[in-house]
C-alpha cells in the first residue's frame, strides 16, 4: 500500500474531473452527481490504492455537501437530504473498499505471474545456453574426427554405417549420404569381404571387439590394405547401440612383409641351386675368360705369320701369350677338380692376394647377379706363406659367401671387402668384411660352433670347419661386429715353426 | 667433306673389359689386322680417356663389375657419347641380347668369338660410325651457312621453301618484290644451293632429328 501525496492527488484528480463534469451536467438531469463521484471513487481506489479510495470519499462527500446538497454553499447538510447524503457516503465507502481489495487482489495475481514469468524466461536462457555448450562440445568432437589423419565411422547395432569421417569419405571417394544406405562390405576386395564378413557377423553376435585386414578400394579404383578395428557401445541395459571402427592404413607394411616372404623365397631357392648351378656358371665364366684370350692370340698369331712379311717377333710374343692364358686355363680346371675331389694335398707356399684374387673371380658372377660389389684392399707385399690352398681358399669363399646371405635384404649399398695384411714376416690377417645387419650379439659366441646355424638351409658346419682349417694353420678365426654396421670375419695365417 | 672426315680422325676401337687378359689379346688381335685399339678396364677409365671427336666404335663387355654393360650404354648416351658399341659377353642369354640390341648395339659377340665376326662387327661399327660424322658434319656445314643469314634472310628462307612466291613473302613481310628478289638470291647463295630444291632438302635434313643411318 502507498502512502503520502501520490494517492492524494490521483483522488483529488479524479474528484476535480467529476465536479467539473457535473456542473455541467447538473443542468440537464436531476442529481446526476452520485454516478460521476462513484465513478471518481472506483477510479481512485483502482489506481491509488485504499488510501486514495478513502481519500476521494473524503473529498467528494465535501465537495457533494458543499456545491450539491442544499444548502448549497455550504458545509453543511439540510436535514431533508441528510438521509440521501449518508447513503452516498456509506456506499461510496462500500465501492472504495471493494475496488481496492479488487485492485490488490489483481497485483498479487499479476505479481504471481510476472514472478512466473521471468522464471520462465530465466529457465529458457538456462536451456538454450546448455543447448549451446553441447552444440559447441559436439563441434568440436566432430571436427576432432575429421581432422584426426585415420579412418573412422560409426555404425548402427546391425553395422549399417551412420557416419564417415573426412578421411574415409576422402578415400572411398564417395559422399557421407552415398555411404549411409550402403553396406560396407561393398568397398572391400571381394576376395577378403567374404572372411571379413565372418568376423564381422561372430562380433555382432559376440558383441566383441573386431579387428581384421582388408583391402579396402580407394577413389582411384585401387585396393590398399587397412587394419579394421570396431569396438560396440553398449547402451545402459547392454544392448549394442553403436560400433565404432577406425582404418589403419597398412599398405606399406603389407607390401615390405610381401617383399620380404618373396626374398626369403629367392634365398632358399639360392642357397639350393648355387651349390649345383651356380658353381658350373661360374667356372665355366672363370674358364672362358682365359679361353677367349687364348683365342684371341692364336688369330692374332696367325696374322702376324700372314704378313708379308711375317712379323716374327710379335707372332712369338703372342706365342708366349697363349702359352701363358693356357696355363690359366688349366689352372682354373685344376682348382676346380681339386675343390670337389677333396683329397688331402700337400702344402705348398702361395700368394695370399692371389688366392683372393682367384676366389674373387670365382665369385664375380654371383656377385653380380646378387647386386654385390667385391672391394679387394690387398697388401703390397705379402710374404709367402706354406699353405694348404684348397682349404684357405674354401675358408675365403664360406666367409664371402655369408657376407653375401647377410646382405640380401641390404636396401643400401651391398659391398664386401676382402683385406689383406702382413703382421709379422711370417703372418698374415685376412679381414672379410660386409655392410650386412651384423651379428646379433647373443649368437656372436656360438656362430663357430658346429651344427649352429641361423639358415633355414644351413647345416651349421661352415664355420666351424673354417676354424679348424685356420688352426691347423697355427692362425685364428674371429668374427666382430663393425661400429658402421656389418659383421667382421678376420683371420691369420701363420708358418708353424716345426 | 668425307675426305677431310677421314683425314682428320682416325677410327680406332676402344675396348672396355675388366679382364687384362681379353684386353691384350684384342688388341693383339687388331694390331696384326692394322686396327688401331685402345682398352680400359672399367666403365670409368674409359670415360675419363673419352676425347670428344673420337671416331670408331666401342668393344663392350656386358656384364661389368659396378654396372651393367646396358646401363653403361645408357649413360654414354646421356653424356653424350654417340659411339656404335659392339657388346662381349659370355653368357648369350638371350633377355639380354635383346635389351642390348633395342638399345642400339650393333653387334653382340659370345666370348670366345671368331676373328671373321669380329672383323665383320667392326666393320659394320665404323661404317655407321662415318655415316653418323658424315651426317653430322653436313648438319653441321649447313648450321653454319643457316647461321651466316640475316634474321630477315632467314624468314624469306623459311617462306621460300615453304612454297610461298615472291609476291606472297613481299605482301607477308612488307617489302617490295625486288628486295624479297635480293633476299632470295642472297639466300642461294649462302647456302650454296643451285636449286630451290636443293635448298628445301637442306632445311629439311637440318630439321630431322639427328641418327645413325642403319
């Protein structure tokens, strides 16, 4: 409720306005003032309050008893309007008192529902702004699928794909609608979409973790292989509601697991032949390098006895010539012979370096097929040392002939270095070195021991027979891993002091 | 022309084996039949003794150590080495043989050869050798004579044995008919041309892409 000098003058308004109207008014009906005055009062009271209300019947009940109820003029009341003046006055109060209550009833009303209201309002703005965070959280999630560099999607519980991300919808090369209807099996090989759907389908009814390789076709028509793997959500009474699943691009694994199946094949299938095969190439290589010379020298021979005339001099050198490449000829023949009889033979002083050399013609072809390039670093001055040449030069070929196994599946250069030197006047190291992955250091010790072997083909007796021709050449056998990478084979040759 | 081509260079055959051995007796083999040869033992020697002009042809062992004898000839002609190469090896297998002859051998010897068919190889070598300097040395004449044009004698050059007339050249370069005349005359005879004929088939062969007669 108000108080103070706002009920008085809205009051004194609406009784001023209802006294100017019924001057006029008094004119044409009789008494008219009753109806404009209550009109005063009700307004009063419906805008002013009570106070207002009681103010109005205070100021109309003077103003009716002074203008309108005789004696006119004055305060005062006749008595034959006395009674007609105190109903004015009692229903004036009854109609100020029920419009205010009325009015009072109508504010708490209205406060109630303005009250109602801003809560509404306030609860709304609650809504929209959490509506908002969530559209912002799932914004983000959204683009963190996309930008993630993987495959994923997001399939119903019977696997029918509800979402790709950008990366798979980039691969696949078909659009996020496209996909939604289509099964996913259709952008597998079929040759793998059988065996995926087995999984696929154990997994559904499992409700299990999936995962199996696939070549998936690519927008350019081209298979590449990918690792699925799908995880279900369980709704809260376990039911699967969604899988999830992401594809791991494998492609370049697959193809270096292919690439190694298919070099281990070949070196299988080497180590088989070159026993038979490649032994005869290459000395029929080793045998027709020195043929041709000899060849060659007798036409030349034959020219140079054809002139006119005859040039004896150069017919004769080149006699020498033949007579020289010949020897080789049948040096290679006799090496040969010697190599697969095995008979026991006598020592007999030899050249290290040329021994080498002999082995590394021996080995040319094979290094050649094989992609290897045979570095020799020989020593000047190597002293001749009383050795079993067979045997040493079986030793040099073991040892080369795993430096080159080693560097089979080299991508890098494949060299091997066959080093001579002189350590005393009486010995002599002989390094055998490759550029393979080296020997792995919990075998390091056991490589000499017979039947050990890391070949699937090896009889494991290689080495071991190296070391026991070494030593019966008062030298040793070792083998030591490169800082650079690569084994090391190094042995000596020495003359027992008898 | 061919007289001062063969008065100038002398063709010889270079031999690239990395067998000493096969080096001697081939250049044994050449001395006594009056061929002049020089060998090397590897790809790389043979490079770095390559003397721009050289003229005869290349005895080549196929299979290399390093290289391959097909890689080497692929290299040569990359850096510019347009020499006949006769390959050696001792292995016929025929993949081989084939990959060396698509890429331009001439010859392909199985080790040990006959001196007929060698002789015959290195006589083939030579003649595509000298017709392949002839070629270039007439290519070469006429670049000169090209170059010793004026820019504007060279355009009514270009329009004459196009097949334009005198008239046609003068309206197309804005010139009167007297000076294209001039031109054209100045033209024949720089180029030493007796007829228009001669002088189309001049320009033709200098546009035609450079290679050995075979």
């Amino acid at each position: 409720m108000e108080y103070g000098i706002k009920p008085a003058a809205i009051a004194g308004c609406f009784v001023l306005v209802a006294s100017l109207c019924t001057f006029p008014l008094q004119r044409v009906i009789a008494y008219p003032f009753v109806f404009l005055f209550y009109a005063a009062i009700v307004g009063s009271a419906w805008y002013g309050g009570a106070i207002a209300g009681i103010v109005a019947v205070a100021l109309s009940s003077i103003v009716i008893a002074y203008f309108f109820v005789p004696p006119l003029f004055s305060i005062s009341v006749a008595k034959e309007s006395q009674s007609f003046f105190a109903a004015f006055v009692v229903c004036a109060i009854a109609i100020s008192i029920v419009s205010s209550a009325r009015k009072r009833a109508e504010n708490v009303f209205r406060n109630a529902r303005d009250q109602l209201e801003a809560k509404v309002q306030e609860r709304t703005a609650e809504l929209q702004r959490s509506n908002q965070e969530i559209k912002e959280s799932e914004r983000q999630l959204r683009m963190l699928t996309e930008a993630i560099p993987q495959q994923i999607w997001r399939a119903d519980a019977s696997g029918r794909i509800e979402y790709c991300n950008q990366h798979l919808r980039d691969y696949i090369g078909k659009s996020a609608d496209s996909l939604q209807s289509e099964i996913f099996f259709s952008i597998l090989h079929s040759e793998d979409a059988p065996l995926f759907r087995q999984g696929w389908e154990a997994a559904l009814m499992v409700g299990g973790k999936f995962e199996a390789e696939a070549r998936v076709q690519g927008a350019d028509g081209l298979y590449r292989w990918f690792l699925i793997r799908s995880i279900p959500q369980r709704s809260d009474d376990g039911q699967i509601a969604r899988w999830y699943g992401i594809h791991i691009d494998i492609e370049e694994r697959h193809r270096a697991q292919q690439k190694l199946i298919l070099a281990q094949d070949e070196l299988t299938r080497l180590s088989r032949t070159l026993s038979i095969a490649e032994t005869a190439a290459s000395i029929a290589h080793e045998l027709n390098q020195p043929m041709t010379a000899v060849v060659t020298h007798a036409y030349a021979c034959r020219e140079w006895l054809r002139g006119d005339p005859a040039n004896l001099e150069k017919a004769s050198a080149t006699a020498e010539k033949i007579v020289q490449e010949s020897t080789r000829a049948s040096a290679v023949v006799k090496r040969v012979r010697a190599l697969f009889r095995n008979e026991a033979r006598v020592r007999e002083s030899t050249d290290m370096n040329r021994l080498i050399q002999e082995l590394s013609g021996l080995l040319r072809d094979e290094a050649i097929r094989r992609g290897v390039s045979i570095r020799l670093a020989l020593a000047r001055e190597l002293p001749r040392l009383e050795m079993d040449t067979v045997q040493i030069q079986q030793v040099l070929l073991n040892l080369a002939m795993n430096s080159m196994d080693a560097m089979m599946q080299n991508l890098g250069p494949r060299e091997i270095t066959i080093r001579s030197e002189k350590l005393k006047e009486s010995e002599i190291l002989v390094t055998v070195a490759d550029k393979g992955s080296g020997i792995a250091p919990d075998i390091v010790d056991r490589i000499f021991e017979p039947f050990f072997s890391t070949k699937t083909r090896g009889m494991g007796m290689g080495l071991a027979i190296c070391r026991s021709i070494i030593e019966s050449h008062d030298g040793r056998l070792w083998a030591v891993n490169s800082p650079d990478g690569g084994a090391i084979f190094q042995f000596t040759v020495r003359v027992s002091h008898e | 022309m061919s007289e001062i081509l063969d008065a100038e260079v002398r063709e010889r055959v270079f031999i690239v084996d990395d067998d000493a051995s096969i080096c001697d007796g081939l250049c044994n083999l050449l001395d006594a039949v009056g061929i002049d040869a020089e060998s090397y033992t590897s790809a790389e020697a043979f490079c770095e003794g390559w003397r721009d002009g050289s003229a005869g042809c290349l005895l080549l062992d196929a299979r290399l150590p390093g290289i391959s004898g097909v890689e080497f000839q692929e290299q040569m002609q990359a850096s510019g080495i347009h020499i006949p190469v006769i390959f050696m090896t001792a292995h016929g297998d025929m993949p081989m043989v084939r990959r060396v002859m698509k890429a331009g051998a001439v010859e392909f010897l199985i080790k040990p050869f006959q001196k007929e068919e060698l002789l015959r190889a290195i006589e083939q070598a030579f003649a595509y050798d000298r017709a392949r300097r002839k070629e270039d040395s007439i290519r070469n004449s006429i670049r000169a004579r090209i170059d010793s044009l004026t820019d504007r004698e060279r355009e009514v050059m270009v329009m004459v044995t196009a097949g334009m007339l005198n008239k046609q050249i003068a309206a197309n370069l804005n010139l009167s008919e007297i000076t294209v005349k001039l031109h054209r005359r100045h033209v024949m005879d720089r180029m030493q041309a007796s007829s228009l004929a001669e002088l189309v088939k001049m320009c033709e062969r200098f546009k035609a892409p450079a290679r050995i007669h075979r």
